[in-house]
C-alpha cells in the first residue's frame, strides 16, 4: 500500500529528524530538505484531514506553514519529535486561519490511504489506527466528532505522542488521551475490531 505504517516511521526518523533540524538552524539548506522529506508527508495527511481534499488546498496550507516553519527556525529548541509537533502546531493555525476564510469549520476528511497500513486483526487500539487506511474507514472518519477526529490524524498521521497532540491541540493530555480513545473505539466498533483498548502511550503510537 505504499508509504505504511506512518507513526513508526515517524519515530524511527525522529533522531535524524533533530540531527537535520540542528543542522538547519546553522544555516546547512540540505539539512533543511530533509528535515522537509520528513515530515511533509504526515503534515499534509493531517491537512486533508482538517481542510479536505478538494484541488490543492492542503498542499497550499502545508506551503504557507513551511513559510513560517522557515522563517522561525532559529526560534526552535527542541528535538526531532518536538520539531514534529511544533511544525504540526503551525500548520494547524494555518489550515484554521484558511477555514475562517473560508467560513467553515474543521472537518475530518479522507486519511490517506497510502499512509498506514492493514493489519491483522489484534485486540488493540493499534488494529483501529492501522486499518483506518481502507476504504470502509475513510468514510467513517468523516463521521467522527471533530475532536476525536483531530485527536487520531495526529495521533496516526503526524505520528505524535499524547502529551505532544495536546500540545497541538492546547488542550489537557488527558482530554486528548479521551478523545482518541472514543474515536478508535468507534473505528474499531464500525470496523469489526471488538475489544479495541486504550493500553496507554505502547499502544497508541509511542512503542509500536
């Protein structure tokens, strides 16, 4: 299915992720290219989650934050996670900047399908998150609330831990931590995944 299992590559990257971003920040351009190569790919999946998918408008969303993101580099401490949800946060005040423009509301849209990968079937919250890339799942996401929905694009898609979609969100990690849950709960009741649990930060991206 192409590009699978987003969150784990996310995390295996993290630590080329802050190597590239330190050397950034000393004014290294290739550096910068792979920092982009990095994360691009899941900042725009969480884009065509809060905008949608129509022409081109999360890829224009995801230019504006990389404007930003440039612009502000030298304001940044952290490391490659770090670097993921502050770019994550950008983006975000981005796409809602371009939905009051737009005088709608953020609405959850089609994951991209070529960003996770099936599973077999498992009794975990895992099972849910991965076997949101069919095509049953990418309609049922839309129908999720828009907390919870933006809770999994993060979570999924961007590949983050709680505390840092929460971060995101500005919301309590324990609000974030909720809504994620009663969202998989849902994909995993709609998807034939009985027993889909919440087992804390192992089981919804951290230690995958």
């Amino acid at each position: 299915m192409g590009q699978g299992g987003e969150p784990r590559r996310a995390r295996a990257h993290d630590e080329e992720l802050g190597r590239a971003v330190a050397a950034a920040q000393e004014g290294d351009e290739a550096a910068f290219a792979v920092a982009y190569r990095l994360v691009q790919p899941g900042l725009v999946g969480y884009l065509r989650g809060l905008v949608g998918r129509e022409g081109e408008t999360a890829e224009d969303v995801a230019a504006e934050a990389w404007l930003e993101i440039a612009r502000d580099l030298g304001r940044f401490r952290g490391d490659g996670a770090g670097f993921r949800g502050w770019t994550a946060t950008i983006a975000r005040h981005r796409a809602l900047d371009h939905l009051r423009r737009q005088k709608a509301r953020p609405r959850p849209a089609a994951l991209e399908q070529d960003m996770l990968e099936l599973p077999g079937p498992q009794n975990t919250s895992a099972a849910a998150m991965e076997a949101i890339s069919t095509e049953r799942a990418l309609g049922l996401i839309a129908a999720l609330p828009r907390d919870q929905a933006e809770a999994v694009l993060l979570r999924v898609v961007v590949g983050l831990d709680g505390p840092a979609a929460a971060r995101v969100l500005g919301k309590r990690p324990g609000a974030v931590r909720t809504a994620a849950y009663r969202g998989l709960k849902k994909l995993g009741e709609r998807l034939g995944l009985d027993g889909v649990t919440d087992d804390g930060p192992g089981t919804l991206g951290e230690s995958r």
